[in-house]
C-alpha cells in the first residue's frame, strides 16, 4: 500500500510540475500540493 501511496504522489507531482512548465500555474501548483498530501513521507491524509 506505501508503494502505491508512494506512485500516485509521484505522478501527482510530476503532473503538477508539467502543468506549471507548460503554463498553467494554477492546476501545476494544486497537483503538487495533493501529491505532497497523498505522499507516504512526511505529509499523509491516509495516517
């Protein structure tokens, strides 16, 4: 499950870092902070 945890974060904060270098600020910095929060390091919702 912390794997899985650990992927979706990652792909949430790639996707925001994408979306931030192709112009959309916004959308870019809301995936990063819902990726920092999925995480299984530091910040979780799910603990």
């Amino acid at each position: 499950m912390m794997f899985v945890l650990w992927l979706i974060a990652a792909i949430l904060v790639i996707s925001g870092i994408v979306s931030i270098v192709r112009g959309a600020l916004t959308w870019g910095i809301v995936l990063i902070v819902v990726g920092l929060l999925v995480g299984p390091g530091g910040v979780s919702i799910f603990t």
